[in-house]
C-alpha cells in the first residue's frame, strides 16, 4: 500500500515535473506570467491522442506534441512582442484559442479514447525492460523522459541562446547591447516553455490512454506552485540546478495533495487546496527573502 502510494506520487510528480520544468523558463526565468499552459497541456494529450490512432510511433508522438505546444507558446509571444499585447491577455487569447483548436484535433469529442494502442508504456522500449522491472515500468520511463529534457535543458542554456534567455529576463538592455532583440529570446523563451507543458500532457495521455480537452483547467497553478515550492525549498543548496529544484517541486507538491486524499479531503477540494499550497508557497519565499536581506 504504501509502496504502491510512493510510485504514484513519483510517477505523476515526474510527468509534472515536464511541465514545471517549462514554466521554470517562463515564469522563474524570463519573469512572463503565461496562461497558455491551460491550452498547451492539453493540446499535447489531443495530438497525442489523434497521432497514435493513425498509427504514428508513440515516442515521435511526443516530439509531435512538443513542437505543437512551441508553435502555440510561440504565438503568445508574437502577440506579446510583435502586436504589443499584455504578457497576461496574450495567453489568456492563446489558452482560449486552444480549446477550440483541441476539439478540432479530437473531433469535437471532449474526452478521446485510444485504449490497446501502442504508447510508450506498453511497446518499445517498456517492453525491452526485464520482467523485475516490467511491473514499474510507469514510473521509470517518466523519471528516464525527465531526466532527458533536464539534461536537454541545461545543455541549452549554457548556450548562446541559453544565456540570452536568461538575460533576457534580468536584463533586455544587456541582450539589445549584444545586438540581439529581447523581444525574439522572450519568443524562444515562451515556445520551449509551453513544448515542455505539451509534452507532459501527451505523456499523461499515453499513460490514461484518453485525451481530455478539459485537463488544462489549473495546470498553470500547479507549475507555478511545483516551480516555487522546488525553488524555496531548495534554494539554500547550491550544487542544485533550477531544472532539477522544478522537479523535486513537482514530486513534494504530488506528495502533498496525495497526503491530503489520504487524510480524507474530499477531491472536490482539491483545486482550492492547490490554490492554497500556492499561496503559502508564495508567501514563505517573500518572508524567505525578506530575512536573508534582514541578515545581509
């Protein structure tokens, strides 16, 4: 029981952690409130979802449904830089725009069902595993996608690219300097970001087996909250990554809902409870703050 608690919290911790990960870029990095991740994530399950009911390879679904999420998160930067809207309402129209655009690619159905078809948990490289392994194999190929877009991620922004981004959010006078406009890294910046929150919704989809048009209700809230628990929590050790805090938020933020469920919290107050670990998270960082500037 206890076990088989454990591997849930670490098997939907990981799959989060895909999309903390890309809201790490958005929000920790470049400082972008981005919205679109509501229509993103479950953009990649609808992709997910239609691909592998023609017939398409599960894993290139799921670079499939990483360059679907970057061509959305693309134009709320577009909208953003180019037509000079709101960071807030550029996502708020992309996220809209997404629930029309998912039901077009699930045809018009709102819940699309794609049992006993291959996915990367039941063919491939699930199936090469030994049969000790065979039982956990959820758990391990998420942790493996994890660790493959974190080392994907870092590897990037040591980059030229990757050190825009990261200027970009502290400082565009320093990227206009170097001849480079801001406004096309916060672009870059946007399109990985909601590619990493489209893959976790196509992950979530191959593990279901379903694609719900309705999954992206909160999904921001619950980045947000895996990006700032992972960063407050972890922030005094040093030899720790961004990516790698993102994804110990996202497992200590499944930990905690799933401790609620235990303790008997009702599932419909699970969206208030996410809103609340928000806000204490949110708060402790600042009063965090505070005091290390109380003592400097």
């Amino acid at each position: 029981m206890v076990f088989s608690l454990i591997e849930t919290v670490f098997r939907e911790g990981f799959i989060y952690a895909l999309m903390a990960m890309g809201v790490l870029i958005t929000y920790k990095i470049l400082d972008f409130p981005d919205l679109s991740v509501d229509g993103t994530f479950p953009l990649g399950a609808c992709v997910a979802a239609a691909l592998i009911t023609l017939g398409m390879n599960p894993w290139l679904v799921c670079i499939a449904a990483f360059l679907a999420g970057a061509f959305m998160g693309s134009i709320t930067g577009f909208l953003h830089v180019k037509l000079g809207i709101t960071d807030l309402l550029s996502g708020i129209l992309v996220m809209t725009a997404s629930w029309s655009i998912n039901l077009i690619i699930t045809g018009g159905t709102a819940i699309f069902q794609f049992f006993k078809l291959p996915t990367i948990f039941n063919s491939g490289l699930a199936n090469a595993l030994p049969s000790a392994l065979y039982a956990h194999r959820q758990v391990l190929i998420v942790f493996l996608l994890a660790v493959i877009v974190k080392l994907a991620l870092d590897a990037f922004l040591k980059t030229k690219s990757g050190l825009l981004l990261r200027a970009g959010g502290d400082n565009s006078r320093f990227v206009t300097s170097l001849a480079h406009h801001p406004g096309h890294v916060k672009i870059l910046g946007l399109a990985i970001g909601n590619g990493c929150t489209a893959l976790a919704g196509c992950v979530l989809a191959q593990l279901n087996e379903n694609a719900d048009v309705n999954a992206g209700k909160g999904m921001v809230v619950m980045a947000l909250a895996a990006v700032i628990i992972g960063t407050g929590a972890l922030r005094r050790v040093s030899f720790l990554k961004l990516t790698t805090m993102a994804i110990c938020g996202a497992i200590l933020y499944k930990a905690c809902l799933q401790i609620a469920l235990l303790l008997g919290l009702p599932p419909t107050y699970l969206k208030l409870l996410m809103a609340v670990l928000l806000t204490i998270s949110i708060v402790s960082q600042k009063i965090g703050k505070k005091g290390g500037a109380l003592n400097a």
